[in-house]
C-alpha cells in the first residue's frame, strides 16, 4: 500500500509532522500531494507558522483558519510597519532606572525616596490593559518589599514569578544582596518557593561614590535562577559574581567568584547554556549550567564550555561594558502558569531568536562608541555541538547562515577565532548610547532601535527603525522586490495597484531606475509610506571612519541577511521597545526618567 491508498485525512495528520522544506518537496514530485497541500488548511498553517518563526498555541480556542489568516494578516502588517493603533500612557508615578519587559507585562521601578539608584517600590501592568477601551482606568499594580530594590528578573509565563534583588546595610559596614522570590500576581511570596528569601554574598560596602553604580542581571529558567552583580574594578572585593539556585528549594548548584571586572551581564540560549561575554578577553564565553549540586552538596564552580573571540581590539580601545538578551527564552514547561495563560493563537518560537550584544567601548583619548551585535542563538548553541574540525553547516530553519571550520579539538575549553564564527552567521550595526541604554529591543528576529532624523530641524525627533532577521522574511520579500525591479526595468514614474510596494522610491513617490547590481534593495510602501531595504550582502562596520579611529584593529565585515524598515512618521522618543506585536515609544524628561509610553500595536485586523 502506498501514502496515497490511505485516506487524506490520514495523509494530512502524516504530513504534518514534516518540517517544511520536506512539504515543498513532497508539492514539487507528486500532483496529488501538490493538491493535498494546496488545499489543507492544516497543512499551510503549519508551513506559515515555519516560515514566521512562530509556534502554534494548543490552549487557543481559534479555529486553525481564523490563525492561518491571523498569521499571514500579521506578518504583513509587519513588512509594512502598519500601526493598528497608538495609545500614550502616562505615567502616574515618579519611575526609577529599574524596568522589564515580557510576555506582555511590563515593569517600572518606583522611586519614592528620591534616591537616584535602585527602586523603593515595584509597579507592572498587562500591554494590553492599556491599550484597552477603558484606557483612563488604574491598571498599574504595587509590590512593595520594604526595602531597597537594585533590579528584578521575571519568569511571567512560566511561574508567576518575579525575583525582587535587595540590598542593605548592616552595622558592621557590610552590603548583604537577597532575593526575594514573589508571585506576581499577588504579591505575596511565591507558593513553590520553600525559601522565599535567599541571602546571597556579603561583602564590604563600596565607597559612597560607586554604591550607586553596582549592575545587577537576573534570567530565571525552569527551576534555575541566574544572579550577577558587578561592581566598578577597585571598588568592592570581588566586583562581581554569578551564582545558579534551584529557586523552588533555595539550593546554589554553582557560582563563579568573580576577581576581575569582566563580567556584567548574561543571558540563557537554552534551558541549560548561558552567554557569558567576557569584556577584558574580548570574548563571549558559552557555559552549561548544571541542575544538581557537588557530591558533598556544595555549588560547583561554573566552567566555560567554549569561547567566541570577538574581532581584535585596537590599541587604545578596550570594552567597558556589555549587554545582551534573547526573547523569548527556550524552556522545558509544558504548562504555563494560570494567571498569565496565554490565549494568543501561536506564540514566537524561542529556537529561531536572535540574540543582541550592545558593547559600549572606550579609548585611550576618552572617547566613547556603542555597537551592536546580532546573531541567531542557533549559531551560538552550534559551536558547543561542533565535535570535529570539518565544516559545519549551522541553519535557521533550513537556512544556512554560518559555517564553523577548524575547530580545535585538543584544547579542553575550544577558543574559537572571530573569522570562523563571525562574518556569516553575526550582523555588527553601529547604534547611539541612547537606545543602547534599553535591552528589551528585541523579540523573536525582530530588532527595533531609533535613528535621529536628519532632515528634522528638531533634533528629538526620530524615525522608528525595525529589523528583521528572519532569513525566510528577506529572501521572500528580496525575492518579491527584483521580481517587480525586473518587470519595471528602465522605466520611470510607474504606477502600482494599490497595496503593492513599490521599488527604488524617493519621499513616497514611485521611480525606478536600474538596480541590477545593487547591494540593497530598497522599497516603500504607498500607504504606510515605510521606507525599507533589503541587506544580503557583507557590510564593513566603521567603514567611514578613519582606520585611527576604528574600534577593532582588523577590518570587520559581516553578512547576516536582513530587512531593515524605517517609519516615514518622526516621533520625539528616546528609545522604543519591544514586545511581541507591540513597538512601545519611551518619552524622556529632561533627567532621562521615563515621563510617557506610546504603544503603537502592529495591525492585524485586515489583510495586507
């Protein structure tokens, strides 16, 4: 009996367990499956769904057509930046330097005292009561610890939880961090923890000076919770140190007393492996974490599994500091926490993420620059399985995007060089010190920052500017705008139907002109008037400035494809934020303190 002697319903459940590209292959070979496909619902959700970077949502009742033209009215809305909405939102209390952003609850430090670091109060709505009808409604919820807040680290979906980090002095001059492990939605302590207060390291208080400038990062996976502090070199003994707890039974499995100041931020790639970028050996350093303690239950010291080196440093410049992130987070759960079921009808698959690196550096001259660099997790989690030096083929999705070559296999800790990790699977970009100062700018393959306007006489004024890293979104929409630059080829002042993008245009008027040869390929859209290109070949990072001048000491070219889209509109933000589909616009004071939010909510109620 062959495939096709069973009954469709039988062939469509079989087929949808196939990664897409073996869909593709099963149209192109055989009619009747070309005809099985075309025409299951199933079967073209599943292959949408891939193609997104997104996952289905098992707990939404929507029936799989209504998310099949969800999906795709989505994804559009997003090639075209088509804001369905825009609320602003005041803020109706005096907000601190603490805040996060995930799974559609976002978090504000209160400041109440005045001081100027840390937070004496916690305040967190939904995204989407305040984008709500009754907009004019309180909906920012308190926890108050009674004592003083340095940062928090949040676990939404999977636990309800929220990590308060607190410090206080004691008599002797010592400075004690804890941890308070809180549910979030009561604000009470959290009912799975059997320590609901851990108390971390003790060490000497800092100087008055730096008390205020101790950097704190919190990532809570599964059962592990993740804890760093770091200290300006020569102020504290250590400046810094990580430590691993089993939150649910207060446990430290590992830690790595820290004695240098190389260290101040992390971030998870997997359930198990951490990013770990190293700012004095100019690296990022890639480690497992363990879920059980020593033999003798004492916490094991963290090891290094591999090192990236990132490119060589020129003389006089050296990384001061460096943060990163990853959304949304690979996780073992199968069930997410009540109070914050999701009901959307598919989520952002975690194993197609982006990671984002904004490393600030310094020089001898005391000049200042930020870079930012982006790169899949896939790519990182690939050198830690790469067993032998032949080339190995890392993909998202069936997409390759990096090759690894030469690893060495002697070394117990594989060092491996910029050159054979980096130029294909990274993209550097150079961004501002501002938008640089939010980590919550990316999600899923999406990167969103600002970019200052310089035809505005208003210098506050700024451009929204999203990028995509999704290799299926660029190769779709390149492929799109040279079908449409070859129809249209030599001619001018051509005319669209409408809705469709129209290529090489100038201020929203459509001209054409020649692009065979082009780098990028530039489009705008007629309604939303967005002003996008298309990148898919190796760019130079620095390349107008001086050789003097350049961070690095070699030339840095990177290639890892992208659309990059940029609002027509100017608004007067700071920065932007972004969480699943909302672009979130932050209006300063004149201290640099959060005064205003804009939501704007990517549309989906209507077909592209």
């Amino acid at each position: 009996m062959s495939l096709l002697n069973l009954s469709p319903e039988l062939v469509v459940h079989i087929l949808s367990y196939l990664h897409y590209t073996d869909l593709h292959a099963c149209k192109r070979v055989n009619v009747a499956l070309n005809r099985l496909i075309q025409g299951s619902v199933l079967l073209q959700y599943s292959m949408q769904l891939q193609l997104s970077g997104y996952e289905d949502n098992p707990s939404s009742t929507m029936v799989i057509l209504d998310k099949l033209k969800l999906l795709k009215q989505q994804e559009s809305a997003w090639s075209r930046l088509d804001f369905q909405t825009q609320t602003s939102v005041r803020i109706p209390f005096n907000p601190s330097s603490i805040y996060d952003l995930t799974d559609g609850v976002l978090l504000l430090g209160e400041s109440v005292s005045g001081i100027q670091s840390g937070a004496d109060k916690i305040r967190w709505t939904r995204l989407s009561d305040l984008v709500a009808v009754d907009a004019r409604r309180e909906h920012w919820e308190k926890i108050d610890v009674g004592a003083h807040i340095i940062d928090v680290g949040l676990a939404v979906q999977e636990h309800d939880l929220i990590v308060v980090a607190t410090d206080r002095e004691t008599d002797d001059h010592q400075t004690v961090f804890e941890l308070r492990l809180i549910q979030l939605s009561t604000g009470l302590s959290h009912p799975l923890a059997s320590s609901p207060l851990l108390t971390l390291a003790t060490i000497p208080s800092p100087p008055e000076q730096v008390a205020g400038q101790c950097s704190v990062c919190i990532e809570i996976i599964g059962d592990l919770l993740c804890f760093m502090f770091h200290y300006p070199s020569g102020s504290t003994t250590p400046p810094a140190m990580f430590e691993v707890y089993n939150w649910k039974t207060g446990q430290c499995l590992q830690l790595r007393g820290i004695d240098c100041p190389s260290y101040s931020t992390f971030t998870f790639l997997a359930p198990d492996i951490i990013a770990l970028p190293n700012c004095t050996d100019n690296a990022i350093e890639l480690c497992r974490i363990g879920a059980r303690p020593g033999k003798d239950g004492k916490p094991l010291e963290l090891q290094t599994s591999c090192i990236l080196q990132l490119p060589r440093l020129g003389t006089g410049h050296s990384i001061a500091q460096v943060t990163c992130r990853s959304e949304p987070k690979m996780t073992n759960a199968t069930r997410n926490a009540r109070p914050f079921r999701s009901k959307e009808p598919f989520h952002l698959n975690p194993k197609n993420a982006i990671v984002i690196f904004n490393v600030m550096t310094h020089d001898s001259h005391g000049f200042h620059e930020c870079l930012t660099l982006i790169v899949h997790t896939a790519s990182l989690l690939s050198a830690l399985s790469a067993k032998k030096p032949p080339t190995i083929s890392i993909s998202v999705d069936g997409i390759p995007i990096a090759g690894l070559s030469d690893l060495p296999s002697d070394d117990p800790t594989p060092r491996i060089p910029w050159a054979q990790w980096g130029p294909r699977s990274c993209r550097w970009l150079e961004t501002s010190f501002g938008a640089s100062r939010w980590i919550t700018t990316t999600c899923g393959q999406r990167y969103v920052t600002v970019e200052e306007d310089p035809i505005e006489d208003d210098s506050t004024r700024s451009t929204i500017v999203v990028y995509d890293f999704n290799p299926h979104t660029v190769r779709r929409l390149a492929a799109a705008h040279r079908k449409k630059r070859r129809r249209l080829r030599g001619y001018w002042d051509v005319s669209l139907p409408e809705g469709e993008l129209a290529v090489g245009s100038v201020e929203g008027v459509a001209t054409f002109a020649r692009l065979e040869d082009a780098v990028l390929i530039p489009f705008t859209d007629p309604k939303t008037r967005v002003i996008g290109q298309i990148q898919c070949e190796p760019t130079e990072l620095m390349a107008g400035y001086a050789t003097e001048y350049r961070i690095f000491d070699e030339t840095v070219r990177t290639s890892l494809p992208f659309a990059q889209l940029s609002s027509f509109e100017t608004f007067a933000y700071g920065a932007v934020l972004l969480d699943r589909n909302m672009i979130i616009g932050v209006k300063l004071n004149d201290s640099d303190d959060i005064k205003e939010l804009v939501i704007h909510s990517i549309g989906s109620g209507r077909a592209g």
